[in-house]
C-alpha cells in the first residue's frame, strides 16, 4: 500500500502543477483581452452624453412610428446603479414578455456619469447590444436631483421633427425593486387626460392628495407637458 501511494502522490502534483500553469495561461490571456476592451470602452464612451442621447431619441422615435396615433406613449426610467447588471438583465427579461395592447412602452434604464474603467466597458457593451440605457449628466445620488435631472433631460433627449407628436404622451420614473404589470398600468392611464397629469402612489397613503404630499418612490409618471 505505502508504495503505491507514492506514484500516486507524484502523479497528485505533476497534475497540480500543469492546472496552475494552465490557470496562469489563461488569465494572461484574459487580462489581454481586458486591457483591449477598456480601450474600446474609453473610446465608446468618450462622447456618450450628447451621441447616446441623439441616438437614443432616434430609435425611441423610430419605434414609436409603428404604433398607432390612438395608442398610449409611455416611457419608463428605470433609475438604478451602472453596478446593477444582474438586476437590469431580470427586469429587462420580464418586461420584455409583456405586450400591452393599444399602447407603446419602452423601458429605459437611467443613471449618472460612469466613473469606474470596467463600467465603461461592459456598459458600452450593454448600450451596443440592447441599448436601453440613458446616461445622464449629474453625479450618482438618491435624494439630490436625480430625478429632477431625469426629466429635465428628457425634452431635449426626445426633440426631433420625425416621429409623433408628442413622442409620449406619459415619462415614468420607476425603481429598480419595483415592477410594474404593463397591461394593468396602461388599462388604468385610458380614462386619464394626456395633458397636466401627475400620476402615481400618494404618500401618507391616507391623504390622497397630490397637492399636498407626494408620490411614492417605486414609480409615478407625469405627462409629457409637464
């Protein structure tokens, strides 16, 4: 028994030796392949602000063309973290398997100026492969104009002489813990005027009144007047 254990022993290690040589080899490799893909991220990325934006509007505008006068616009901004790739590929699984009918609803995801190398990568991928992402101007925040940035942007993002008008006649903002049933959402907005509307949760929920309190968080819309 002792001298088989030898051989085997030996054997243990020179297979040892030839994985971790193996593992090294392979993360030359990859840190070559890196090194390679946040160069073409720094470059895609340089400009994003007003390229994403214009191009973003033009594809917004050119699906909106296919939808119906009578239908209702909406867009939602889903306000999240660059960081939040896992979450954004949930939701974007499961609204994509909704279809309202009668109405046009593009989901968007929304946050501020990258500032890590890796985000500018996968990011820049992301807008490539999916491009449902607007990068805003502001520094990532929760409570100090995020949101307010979010809408304000939106009249010069969408403004172009193709497409409807309005190019939506609703702009969401939604949390990125938060989903929303599109179908229920848009059968509610039917009896709603497109015009002077803010639209949401109310909180305290008691006081109801908008005037007075405000929307929750997880998601309110206005019209795109407003």
């Amino acid at each position: 028994m002792m001298k088989n254990a030898k051989p085997d022993r030996r054997r243990f290690i020179i297979s040892s030796f030839f994985f971790i040589l193996f593992l090294c080899v392979l993360a030359s490799i990859n840190e070559v392949r890196f090194d390679s893909l946040l160069k073409f991220g720094r470059c895609a990325l340089s400009n994003i602000p007003s390229q994403y934006y214009n191009s973003s509007s033009n594809n917004l505008l050119a699906m909106n063309n296919s939808s119906n006068d009578d239908d209702i616009r909406v867009l939602i901004g889903i306000l999240t973290l660059p960081d939040q790739y896992q979450r954004r590929h949930f939701l974007w699984l499961i609204y994509g398997t909704q279809s309202p009918v009668g109405a046009q609803v593009d989901v968007k995801f929304v946050f501020c100026n990258l500032t890590k190398e890796d985000q500018k990568v996968l990011v820049a991928l992301e807008i490539m492969r999916y491009d449902d992402i607007i990068i805003l101007d502001c520094k990532e925040n929760m409570n100090k104009g995020k949101t307010y940035t979010y809408f304000s942007s939106l009249p010069e993002m969408l403004s172009t002489p193709d497409g409807p008008s309005p190019p939506y006649h609703y702009v969401m903002k939604a949390a990125d813990d938060a989903y929303f049933r599109l179908d229920n959402l848009v059968a509610s907005l039917r009896p709603l005027p497109r015009e002077d509307l803010y639209y949401g949760y109310v909180i305290p929920c008691p006081s109801m009144d908008p005037f007075v309190h405000y929307m929750s968080g997880m998601g309110y819309l206005i019209s795109l007047g407003i």
